[in-house]
C-alpha cells in the first residue's frame, strides 16, 4: 500500500510540474503531500464502520487542514496534520494568494 500511495502521490507531482510549466494566469495546481499521522490520532478518528477508514471526525479536520493550508507555501503545507479538538477554517483575506 505505501508503494502505491508513493507512486500516485509521484503522479500527482508530475501533473503539478506540467500545469506549472503552462504559466496560466488564471488557474494553477497545487500538490497538497498526505501528511496524516493517523497513529497518533484519537480512537475517533477511525471509522466505527469499518475500523479503517477515516471517520467525520476525521475528515472535518482534514478538510480544515486542507483549506487553512491554501496559502501556505509548499513546505509548510508538508508539515503533519494535528489532530485538532475542534476543527477551525481559516477565512481567506483579501491579499491572501495561493502558492504555487
């Protein structure tokens, strides 16, 4: 499983560098590394489902991970996913700009 995550994850890298070679000025990609250390999350963050995959919980806060990170630059978007007792979303200023 980690050697298929790390080939796609190579994919993904592949198609950022493309878009980023097109210079658009109007639309961009960016590559967001899966930096979830799931071991140190709380029992909650798995599914009761199944017990695998992640839960609500879970994905409120990648979700907020994700989008608070927007604006980041690409090495503080690596920086791990903290579990976090409440999710927060971060509102987007005006001079805010995603990084590419």
């Amino acid at each position: 499983m980690d050697r298929l995550v790390q080939q796609y994850n190579t994919v993904l890298q592949n198609i950022v560098a493309d878009y980023k070679t097109k210079n658009y000025k109007d639309f961009a990609v960016i590559w967001q590394p899966p930096n979830l250390p799931f071991k140190s999350y709380p029992i909650q963050a798995v599914s009761s489902v199944d017990c695998f995959h992640p839960s609500s919980d879970a994905h409120a806060r990648i979700a907020a991970g994700l989008w608070n990170r927007l604006t980041l630059d690409t090495a503080a978007r690596a920086a791990p996913f903290t579990w976090e007792e409440t999710p927060t979303f971060r509102c987007l200023e005006e001079s805010d700009r995603i990084q590419t």
